[in-house]
C-alpha cells in the first residue's frame, strides 16, 4: 500500500513530463517529419532553406577545414570589398561540432547534419517556455505554453523547421532561456539575504547560469543584448516600484550583477572581432554594454542600501522618494556623461530604436515591413496566419497579466509585461519579429487558457474524474466541463491544422534550375583551381573596408545578380557575388551608388558597363523572377520610393484575357475586355521603360542587340508548357512596344548566365549605303533558338560593330556564323573566344 502511495505520488508530482514528452513527440512530427521529403531530395541530396542558412553551411564548411578558426571577415562575398561577418560563433561552432561526430566531411553530408538544427533548437523551446511560465504562474499553465509553444505556425515554425539552419530560432530559445532562468533565480533567491545565497553554492550557480545562457544569447546574435536591457529596465522599475510592489530588491540586483558579468566573461572572446562599435557585429559595444549594466545595478545596490541606512531622511526626504529623485538624477547624468565621452557607443544605443521602421528599398524585403499591414491597410490577417488562435488570446492574456499585476504586485509579472510589450511594438514595425513573437504569443495564450479552465474549474473536473468522485463532479456541472473541452478545442486545433499544413510546405529556397546553374559555373567558369583553393582560406582584414579588398588572388572577379541569390553563389558556386542577402552591394540611382539595383535597371548598355567596370563584374545572371515579380524590389531599391519605382516601371493594372477561340489577350479597362472573354489574370502591366532596362533585355530579350553581354548557360525553363509570367511580359512586349522587333512569346531557361567580355570588334568599308546589319542564330544548351542582331549606321563610308559571340566557343551556348548584310550584299565571319574577351579587331570589306 505504501509503495503504490508512492507511485501516485511520484505521478502527482511529476504528471507534467507526459505532456512535455508529447509536445517534443509532436515537434518532431512538425518539424521534422513533415517537411523530409521537400529536404532530401534527389537533385541536390539535402536542401538547406532560404538563403542565410547556406552562408552558415559556407562557414561552417570553411571552419572543418581551418578548425578551430574561423571565418570573421570574408572576402568571398560582396564583390569587390567583402564584409565582416555578423553571423554568431554559437551556431558556426555548433555546426561544426555535429559534423565532426557525424562523421561529415563531404558537401552533402555536412548539409546533412545542418539540416537537423534548426529543428533541435525549435523541439528544445518547450522546455524553458515551460519553466519560464511554471516559474510565474504554475505547472499547469506551463504545461499549456510548452504544448502550445510547439504548434504555433508562422515564422516561428518556419525558422525552427528542417533545413533552415538560421539562428533565428536560437535567439528565441536563449532568449526565452534567458528570462526563464533569471525569473528561477530570483525565485531561487527569496527568503535569503544577497550574502546567504552567494554563499549557498545551489543559489549563486542559478544567476552563473543565467549569464552563461545570455552570452550564448549574444554568441548566437550580437544584438542579444536586448533581453539584457529588458531585464535592466524590468529591475530599475521594481526599484522604483519597491515599496507598492512590497518587494526585496537586493536579490534582484544581485543575481543581475552576477548575471552581466558572467555574460561579460562568455562573450569577452568575440568581442574584439569588428574593431568599431556596433551593434549587430561582434564589437566591444556588447562588452562595455554588458559591463555598463552590472555597474548600474551596482548603483542602484548601492543607492537603496543609503536609504536603507537613512540617509535620505536626514537630508530631510523620505527614503522612496529620495531614491527615486536620486535615480532619476544620476541616470540622465550618466546618459549624457555616455554621450559626450562615447558619442560613438550612444549613438549605437540611440539607434537601436531605428531597427523598428525601415524606408525605400528596405521595405521592399518580405520580413521587415510592418507586420499589422496588407496593401497599405491594417489588417490582423497576418496574425492569423503566423500564430492562428494564439495570437487572440494572447492579448486578452496579457490584458489579464496587467490586471494581476495591479491587484497581487508580484513583480515577476512586471517582466513578461515588459518583455511581451516590448516584442509586441518590435512586431508592428518589422514582420521578422514575428518569430520572437510566436513564443509571447503561446505564453500569454496559456495564462489566458489556464484562467478560463480555472474559472470553469476543469482542472477540479479531471480530479473528480481521476478520484471517480461523481457526487463533486455533479457539483462543478457538466456544462463546465464542455465549455472547458470547447475553449480547449476553440485554441489548439486551428492552430495544430495551421502548421500542420504549413509544415509540409515550409522549406522553400534554391530550385533545381538554380542549383544546376550554380553546379555548372562551379565547374565551367573561369579560375576553377583558384577559386577552390580561395574559397577555403582565412582572409586579412583590410586596413579600411571602404575601399576595394587589396588582397584578392589574380583572377578574381564578381557574379552581377540580384542580393537574393548572394548566399548560393558564394556556397554552390564557388564564385563571388557583388551583392548578398545582407542588402550589401544593392546601390542606388538617386545617390549614384553602383550596385545590382542601378545595373539591372539601367536604361542602356553603356550605364551599366560603367557599374560593371566599376564592381569587376564578369558574369551576370538573372533569373525569371528578376525579370517579373522581383523586378519591382530592384526598382525599389534604385529610385528610392515605391510611387517612383511604379511610375517608373509600370502601366497600371492589365487583364489578361482568352477569348472563346483561344486569342490571347491584354486590356487596360475591363471595359476593353471582348464579349465571351476569359479573364486570365490580373498583372501590373510594365511599361516601355521597363523594357529598357538591362533586366528585360537580358531575360525577356535574351541579351539580343546588347554588345558586351552574351549568354553562355540557361537552366531548364520555368514551364515549357502553359502561361507563364515571363510569357505574358513578353507578349505584352510584342504587342504594344515591339515596333516590328518582337521576341518569341514563349517559355525560356529559368535561369540565364551571361558574361561580360570586350566584344569583337567588326569594322569594315562599304560602298553606297546608309545601314549595315548583322545577325547569328544562338542555340542555347537547352537547344532552344533564337536570332542575335544589331543595326548600325555607316560613317564615311565605314560601319563599326561590337558583337559578344563567338564561334568557336567553350561555352554550351552556340552561335552560327553571323552574317553581315549591306544592301543586296551580304558576307559571312566568324570569330573566336579570344576575339570577343579581348576586344580583338576584325575587317570585313565590301569593297
């Protein structure tokens, strides 16, 4: 009888690990299961999503072969100056570790063990969700944060998901780990003076703890700072709150003190890794930050031990007010004592503010435009979609928080307020603060959820049932315990269904055509051998990162595409990309900043060969996105504004439409649109500028007319069958810009690589005419054709062209003979690679 006492009360006690099992069980199917075959995939082995994750397989793979450095400057990206990497060493390192015990030392098999990541840090978050919510409401509100924190979908699931190997789940988690731990120290604490529970070996290693985890914090993300801030604002509050809230503030700063400096200590070695503060590389800002707030709650120890002392009453002030006159006093003469001895380190801690809302371009990049807004109107659709019902309680849970914290004053609630507060105002202005959010999100919903089920008393209910004692089951009502069962249901079943469905469809990124492009220029471009040796080096840092990087191999040059695709031409490629997914190497046409902004939407060939010349751009590669929807991002980003970019760029709205007999149409009124007429789609219709620009020749028109541009690769096409984007904007071309030079209307490669040489030049005399005009058929290696030609004018009796083909070419992408037509006559040449790369001259006469 004894020993089955005790098995039910071991089962009391610790009921709460079945439903924390189930919330890891349930992860694994989410994270894992779900997205495995979108991952493991036969043309490429494993998909890493997105972009960031393959610039820490780049890193990671750099690492195995230089262990232990690593790479903190890297000049294989944003051609032609390279950048200081802000990417953490908690993830680098982490990789590299998992590899080495894998076994990994391949490609595929390092990307192998990546993709497990993210999905580790994302089934991990339930545990100190769970303790952070136990620790300021009880297990069973716990219970329901960690099983709700594991279904919330959006960004938080997308982050935590196979394959994407960011560290953006890993803020969350230290994050949470963070607050969860100081929230159990101070818990820990109660009941001892500061001195006992310094001296108590179990207390103080909870606070050491606590600062390990929030260096880990800013090892993975240099801007973790943040959650210390948090925690600095959340402790000066309670000071100043201390006699209403009835609460022991030595603890508090105490386990702060330890708390910073044990940070300090985790990240000192990082610290000195960009020599100028910063707040998002690895700086001393961090450091002295760090330091800074254990010396302001040293301050504060301090202060309130004076009151505690009298001191202030003998000044003639009463010990809350002198504290708080004291505080106030000394804080704005420590502020503006910071701004006039480190202008440099305020103005970093000013500025963190500005990371809320972006302008122009910025706002064109899907994760940091303001999170309550769709097309230009508040909307809380997006809350549906990244947390689904979770998002609706947990407002009224945090309204429920502040009401608790009015009547109880447990300061424990004053944190996660300013805590969800705080993420709260970061999600309106950027949509990336989604994910931090998810984790608020499930908290709140489960002291939401928990108030009801008490309020209904259905944990008395499940007691009753376990107990079978139905006479206090009667008296708690049964239509309490359906209305439990409802709200239960109302909560966690969209919720499930939501990322359920989007977990199988989450890992996104790289494409087969991009991956195949990216393989063959690895192989088949230019400076093979030293490309891969450079690629694994450790690169000197330059003595000033604004200018050109002075230590580049010969032979290097920059692959000229859009700041998306940065990240996979560094890591599959092997070749390095004038601009990337840290918006480097973007640049602008109103400030004149050369850039792939300004060349893609260059109005003639000679404004980009100037940007070209400028980045040592070798090759070019657009993809059919470039040249439709991402167009208007580039377009962004080059005029500034998103009204002079449309002006710019587009017509208006246009209904595409198929008539009864299968005539393909375009009209600018529905008005226009033909009796019987199948409306199609709806676009934003490019306007003739668009056309001119070097995006549409290259893509739309295939680089055909263009002197120093010639393609040498296409991927597969995006559809050799059905309507396609592309295939519209190339109708629209043919019908109402074309004036006579249209371009087929159909599917090309997805893909498309172009390079930049000099260009043959073809000169010659002819006789008695005022136009001369030169053509070849290019078949591309996907045997597709189509025809290349120029037109030009005859000078004193001389004609004068710049062609980029060649004949008698390395490249898969073949070109016929080109003919040369002078009135009724016509003549044949043809050239060769070195022609074209190195300007040579070439004579055809005609008399």
């Amino acid at each position: 009888m004894a020993n089955a006492m005790s098995g039910k009360d071991v089962l009391g006690k610790h009921w709460q690990w079945f439903f924390i099992s189930l919330s890891v069980v349930v992860g694994i199917y989410l994270k894992i299961m779900n997205p495995w075959d979108s991952v493991f995939i036969s043309w490429i082995g494993t998909r890493l999503s997105g972009n960031d994750p393959w610039f820490y397989y780049r890193l990671v793979e750099n690492c195995l072969n230089n262990f232990p450095s690593r790479i903190w400057f890297d000049a294989f990206t944003n051609y032609p100056y390279g950048t200081y990497t802000h990417f953490g060493p908690f993830l680098v390192y982490f990789g590299v570790i998992l590899a080495k015990l894998a076994g990994a030392s391949d490609s595929e098999s390092i990307r192998h063990v990546l993709a497990f990541i993210p999905a580790i840090g994302g089934i991990l978050l339930v545990f100190p969700v769970y303790l952070l919510t136990k620790e300021i409401f009880d297990k069973k509100a716990g219970v329901i944060a960690a099983l709700l924190v594991i279904i919330v979908p959006g960004q938080l699931l997308h982050r935590s998901i196979l394959s994407f190997n960011d560290h953006h789940i890993w803020e969350v988690f230290w994050m949470i780990t963070t607050l969860a731990i100081f929230t159990y120290s101070v818990n820990l604490w109660k009941g001892s003076s500061m001195q006992e529970n310094i001296k108590n070996r179990n207390s103080i290693l909870a606070p050491i703890f606590a600062g390990i985890v929030l260096g880990a914090y800013l090892d993975t993300w240099a801007p973790g700072f943040i959650v210390g801030l948090i925690i600095l604002f959340y402790v000066f509050l309670v000071y100043l709150l201390k006699k209403w809230l009835a609460t022991e503030t030595e603890n508090l700063a105490g386990i702060g003190i330890i708390m910073f400096l044990v940070a300090a200590l985790v990240y000192l070695p990082f610290s000195f890794k960009y020599h100028m503060f910063s707040t998002v590389k690895y700086s001393p800002f961090q450091l002295l930050l760090l330091i800074l707030s254990a010396g302001v709650l040293t301050t504060f120890y301090f202060l309130d031990t004076l009151g505690k002392k009298g001191y202030y009453r003998k000044l003639g002030v009463k010990e809350e007010y002198g504290f708080t006159l004291i505080i106030l006093v000394i804080g704005l003469i420590m502020i503006a004592g910071v701004a006039l001895i480190a202008p440099e380190f305020f103005g970093k801690l000013a500025n963190i503010v500005g990371v809320l809302q972006k302008k122009g371009g910025a706002l064109t990049v899907a994760e940091i435009q303001p999170f309550f807004n769709q097309g230009g109107q508040f909307s809380l659709a997006p809350a549906w979609y990244h947390f689904s019902m979770t998002f609706f309680f947990a407002i009224p849970g945090m309204i429920y928080t502040i009401y608790l914290f009015v009547r109880e004053r447990k300061s424990s609630y004053l944190l996660v307020l300013i805590w969800g507060f705080a993420m709260l105002i970061a999600l309106a202005g950027q949509n990336r603060f989604a994910y931090y959010f998810g984790v608020v999100s499930a908290f709140f919903a489960a002291v939401m959820l928990d108030t009801l089920l008490r309020k209904f008393r259905f944990y008395d209910a499940i007691g009753s049932i376990i107990s079978n004692n139905s006479r206090e089951l009667k008296r708690i009502g049964y239509g309490k315990i359906v209305i439990s069962i409802l709200i239960v249901f109302i909560l966690f079943y969209p919720t499930f269904v939501a990322a359920d469905e989007q977990s199988k469809n989450a890992v996104g990124g790289i494409n087969k055509q991009w991956y195949s492009t990216l393989v063959w220029m690895r192989e088949n471009t230019p400076n093979k051998e030293m490309y891969e040796k450079f690629y694994y080096e450790h690169y000197k840092q330059p003595e000033n990162p604004k200018e050109p990087y002075p230590y580049y191999p010969e032979g290097v040059y920059g692959v000229m595409s859009w700041w998306d695709y940065g990240h996979w031409i560094t890591a599959i490629a092997h070749r390095i990309p004038n601009a990337n997914p840290f918006q480097q190497g973007i640049g602008n046409k109103y400030n004149h900043v050369p850039g792939s902004a300004p060349f893609f939407t260059a109005f003639n060939e000679s404004e980009a060969n100037e940007i070209a010349d400028k980045l040592g751009v070798k090759f070019v590669v657009s993809d059919v996105e470039m040249a439709t929807g991402k167009f208007y991002a580039m377009a962004v980003w080059a005029e500034g504004t998103l009204e002079k970019a449309g002006k710019m760029y587009y017509a208006g709205p246009g209904y595409v439409y198929i008539t009864p007999t299968g005539q393909l149409g375009i009209a600018f009124s529905k008005l226009n649109i033909p009796a019987g007429a199948k409306v199609l789609t709806v676009l934003n219709t490019p306007s003739e500028n668009y056309y001119r620009t070097m995006e549409a020749k290259l893509h739309i028109m295939d680089g055909n007319g263009l002197k120093r541009y010639r393609m040498v690769y296409e991927s597969e096409f995006e559809a050799k069958n059905g309507l396609t984007i592309e295939l519209l904007y190339r109708y629209i071309y043919d019908s109402i810009y074309a004036k006579g030079n249209f371009v087929p209307v159909t599917s090309t490669g997805y893909v498309k690589v172009f390079e930049y040489v000099k260009g043959a030049k073809i000169t010659g005399k002819v006789g008695n005419v005022t136009e001369v005009k030169i053509s070849t058929t290019i078949t591309t290696n996907q045997n597709r054709t189509f025809v290349y030609q120029q037109t030009t004018t005859v000078n004193n009796g001389v004609f004068e062209f710049t062609v980029p083909y060649a004949q008698d070419t390395v490249y898969p992408v073949k070109a016929t003979e080109y003919t040369i037509t002078a009135g009724k006559m016509t003549k044949t040449v043809s050239i060769s690679d070195e022609d074209v790369e190195n300007g040579n001259v070439i004579r055809v006469d005609f008399t």
